[in-house]
C-alpha cells in the first residue's frame, strides 16, 4: 500500500512570550535569545519595542510540507493440503475494556480489566488442490494499525481511548499453481480544511489574510493484496523453495558489503 499527504499552512500569530524575546533579543543584542522551536519554516517577524517592553508583535509563518509513505509487505506461509494457516506480523496491543472499583473502611482499589488484541498483518489461508493443478484457496486478509489520533490518550486513559483502522478480505478463488492473482485494493482520498482567525480583523476582505491562518491536509491512500500460491510437489520443490528464501534473507542482510551467500548448505554447515 501507499499513502501521501501533504499540509500548506499560512498565517499571522500574534504570540505574547516566545516572539517578544525574539524580538526583544534582536533590538538590544541583534541575536535572538533562545525561544522554544517554532518549527523548520520561513519567518517572518516585527514589533514595536519600547522601554516597558513589547507593545505588540506578530510573526508570519509560511510552511509547506509533503509526505510519502510506501508499505510492501509480503508475508509467505507453508502449509499441508486441506489444513488452515495462519501468519501474523505486527503488534499484540492492550485495549481496556472495563474498571471498577473496590474497597473496604474508606479505602479504594482501582481495577481495570484488559483484553489484548493482534494489531499489524494477518493472513490465514486454507488450500485444497485439484488434480489439475488448480489450487482453491479460503482466504481471510487482514491489515490493522492503531489510528495516530487515538493515541493523544498515553496513560491510564490510553487503553480506553486506542481506535484501531482495519482492512479485512474474505473471499474464495480458483487460481492455478504458481499463478499470481489480485485479492482486492481499496483507494481513498482525504482532504481536511482548517482555519483560524482573529476576530474582527481576520473578516476583512482583503487585509484579512494577515490575520487568518488555513490549513489544508491532503491524504491518499492505495492498497492492493496480491497472492501466488505455490504447490510443492516432493521434496525437491521444498528444498529449492526453502533455499530461495534463506537467500533472498541473507541477500537483504549482507546488501551493500559485498559478501554473497553461496547455498544454503555452507549456511547450515557453518561455513558462511
């Protein structure tokens, strides 16, 4: 799968503490003093300093910021003929789901009950294969994470408040072996506007802008399930199937230091 996205923010602020050091530190010693981060964007900034302080001041701050995010994920799995299997790869995550509390002559004791969850991929799979070659499969796909904004909650109220996005496929196919086949895809476009503005000021047409901040938030989402069932017919086909992923491990591992990995037998032997 893919995603993107992408934030256009534009606006004045008018701070009271950060930006009157800003410029405070710039009128007497021409550096700025050390304010907190006001994040990797062009800035702009003016006031009117006199000799109780800050009489006001404004900051303009322009940022642009685009995203890409791509996920391949391809989980493999063995499994006999007419027998399930079933692969999962993520997270194995606490939700709360109940609290109470007990106690006796005036004291309390809080307890929470909790029930966990697989967060992450999840395939399960049952095969049964034809005399022809055909392969059906009983397939149930699954991809989950915990959704971003849930987790603003860390802490005793985390549990209670995670949400969860899932992706789920369950369908049969007939599909001949070795035989790459698309299970689904799911595409999704989000857009979000936001703004914020200075009373009065921010309505004005035309000198509004300087007192409006908008922000815009893009999402696109892609993703797609393919599978390519594989019949291994004696053990020749096991020990060139095991072989192949062994190497293709040792291939990400050893990447860029310019050591190969001859067979699998110098591997297990002890020789690599």
């Amino acid at each position: 799968g893919s995603a993107s996205s992408s934030t256009t923010p534009l606006g004045l602020t008018a701070p009271s503490g950060t930006l009157a050091q800003i410029l405070q530190g710039l009128a007497i010693t021409g550096q700025p003093s050390a304010p907190t981060s006001l994040g990797d964007a062009p800035l702009i900034a003016g006031g009117r300093l006199d000799a109780t302080g800050t009489s006001f001041a404004f900051i303009i701050k322009a940022l642009a910021a685009n995203g890409d995010v791509n996920l391949l994920s391809t989980p493999s799995i063995t499994t006999m003929d007419n027998e399930e299997a079933k692969i999962v790869v993520g997270q194995n995550v606490p939700f709360r789901t109940g609290s109470t509390v007990t106690g006796s002559q005036g004291t309390t004791n809080p307890f929470t009950t909790i029930q966990r969850e697989d967060v992450g991929l999840t395939l399960e799979v049952t095969p049964h294969i034809n005399s022809d070659n055909l392969v059906r499969l009983l397939i149930h796909q699954e991809v989950s994470e915990v959704d971003a904004s849930s987790l603003s909650g860390i802490g005793s109220q985390a549990a209670a408040d995670l949400i969860t996005n899932k992706r789920t496929i369950d369908t049969t196919i007939l599909v001949e072996d070795n035989e790459v086949i698309i299970l689904g895809g799911l595409i999704r476009d989000k857009e979000t506007q936001g703004e914020s503005r200075v009373p009065v000021l921010g309505s004005i047409p035309g000198l509004g802008m300087l007192f409006r901040n908008r922000t815009t938030s893009t999402e696109k989402q892609n993703l797609m399930v393919f599978l390519r069932p594989t019949v291994l017919k004696n053990q020749a086909d096991i020990a060139e199937a095991t072989e192949r992923k062994f190497n293709r491990v040792f291939e990400l591992e050893i990447e860029g230091e310019g050591t190969t990995l001859d067979s699998l037998g110098d591997l297990l032997d002890g020789t690599y």
